[in-house]
C-alpha cells in the first residue's frame, strides 16, 4: 500500500488550519505521506511531524515547486486521482482504483485546467460542494479502512483509548 | 430524517474556515441544519445561506448562546451523537443510531467535559487526531448515503454535471 495525498496551492496565511486538516486527515485514513505545492511553510511540516511523533506511523510531508512534473512522474509507476466536486461519484470506479501506487491530488483556491486532463481519475464526493477535508476523509476511508486494510501507527507515544463517556490517553513505554 | 449538527465554541476569525467546511460537509452529506456556539458570525451565515440557495435542498443555520441546554432539550425527543478521537469506534455503535432525530455535536477548541456524560454516545472516526470535517464527513456517509438514503437537493439554481475530464455546471430554470 503507498498512497500519497498532494495539496495543491497552499497559502501559508490563508490556508494553515484547512491544509493542517487535509495532511491529518491523510495519515488518520492511512496515506502514507504527504506532498504539498504554493509557498512552503516549515510551521506546517513542524505541526504534521509532531503529530505523526506522537501519535505513531511514518507519515511524511514535502515540498513540492510544481504540480505538473510531480503528476507526470508519478503515472510512469502509479496512478492519479483528482478529488474534485465536478468528478465521476467515486462509488462508481472505485472498483477499478488500488492502493498500491495511487497518488491522490486535492486542489486549493485555483486548480489548474489541465490537471483534469492529466488525471487519470477525477472523482467527485457528492457532486455538492462541501470540504477538500471531508472529501478526502470520505475517499480514503472507503478506499482503504472500507478495504478492511487497518492504517498501522507504530511506534507512538501517545495512544487513545476509546472511551464511552470520558477522555483515555495512555502514554507508551518506547 | 432529520440530523443537525451542532458545532461548538465558533470563533468567527481563527474558524471562519473550518467552521464553514463542517457545515457545507454536514449539508453535503444529508444534515437539515446546523447549529454554532461561540460568537455570532453573520458572514458565516451569509456564506452557507448562499450554498444552500445556489445548490438546493433547506439547510439552514442558526446561533445558539450555550450548548448545554440544546442538548438537553434534544435529548428529550432525540439522541445526541459527539464527535471525538476519544470515543468509541464509531462503526460499534452504527447499527443502534438512527437518522430520525439526531444531534450530532463538534467540538471547537476546548470540549467542556460535561458533554462526555452528556452525549448518549461519544463516537471516534478513528481514535488519531485528524479534522472535525473529515470525521463528520465519514461519519454522515457511512449513516445517511451508506444507509441509501439519497440527500435531497431540490430547487437548485445550479446542478453539477459529472464529467471524467473537465467541469461541467448546468443552470437551471427554477
């Protein structure tokens, strides 16, 4: 399984908690890292690197100048799919889409025309518009929990137990 | 069916856009309204008005001052579903929830711990750190479109036309 999400145009100001929420997101529902295009922002890769820290796995995230050379490269080994709301409903070819090598792309403000030709996939999560965030939970949630494939998180520091009426965090002995 | 989600402790400048993101995901995914603590923000409102009224359907938003008593009212006639990477898995308790009356609760920043004991359930979408859009995105999907039940998006001024390679809007005559 290699799955990476790639958010695109990020806006360090404007798009700090959304981009945070997408990258999380990612690693909770089992990608295995993360790559992001727009203005670098070291605040953002400290955050997401904390958390994987404490929380377990090996989620990783980088910087990435372009779009284009990065979708290019990838569909020599792997396949892309373009979360966007004007896209097929994932239900109907998620039968055809493996997690094997599957980068899957989350635009910003301005996606560029292009991607969705150079997409091997454009699919759509509801035909409504809603949340990159929720889209992507939705996505990868059916994709790989639905697949009964369990995201492992090693070596954690911090594991939650889950509690019915309370808060239960219990710090691991590594 | 009928399912609001109630978001708590809004701050109209640091949230603007998670805020916004949790209720186009709760409009999206099937939710006829939506309820916000913290402070006022009209041009949140304004904002998920608009949606509603270019892509259809009645989802409407409204202000509460305090969260306590909107659950306690609800809980008179309905359940009380809270979101948190501290409950329990939220795929136990899926086949004792039902969309008829149901109140599902985000939380903001600071969770007050009396909403532990008094949610009839505190359920985890994945028990890692991730993003209030992305749990409340998979949890409606698996209860409302997993359950078949097709969100109703009547007297839209704009309909999203599913294109494999492009972006197709159609407007229509209302």
């Amino acid at each position: 399984m290699n799955i990476v999400v790639f958010r695109l145009g990020h806006r360090p100001f404007r798009d700090k908690r959304i981009t945070t929420h997408v990258f999380l997101a990612a690693r909770a529902f089992g990608a295995s890292g993360g790559l992001y295009s727009g203005d670098k922002d070291f605040e953002l890769e400290e955050r997401i690197g904390k958390v994987a820290d404490n929380f377990g796995g090996s989620f990783s995230l980088s910087y990435e100048k372009g779009w284009k050379g990065v979708v290019e490269k990838w569909k020599k080994t792997g396949r892309v799919v373009h979360l966007t709301m004007y896209g097929v409903p994932f239900e109907d070819v998620m039968s055809e889409i493996t997690t094997d090598n599957l980068l899957i792309v989350v635009g910003g403000e301005k996606v560029p025309s292009e991607l969705y030709k150079d997409a091997d996939y454009n699919v759509s999560v509801t035909n409504q518009p809603h949340s990159e965030v929720s889209a992507l939970g939705v996505f990868l949630h059916s994709l790989v929990r639905g697949g009964k494939v369990k995201p492992n998180f090693q070596n954690s520091k911090f594991k939650i137990i889950p509690n019915p009426s309370g808060k239960s965090m219990k710090e691991m002995n590594i």
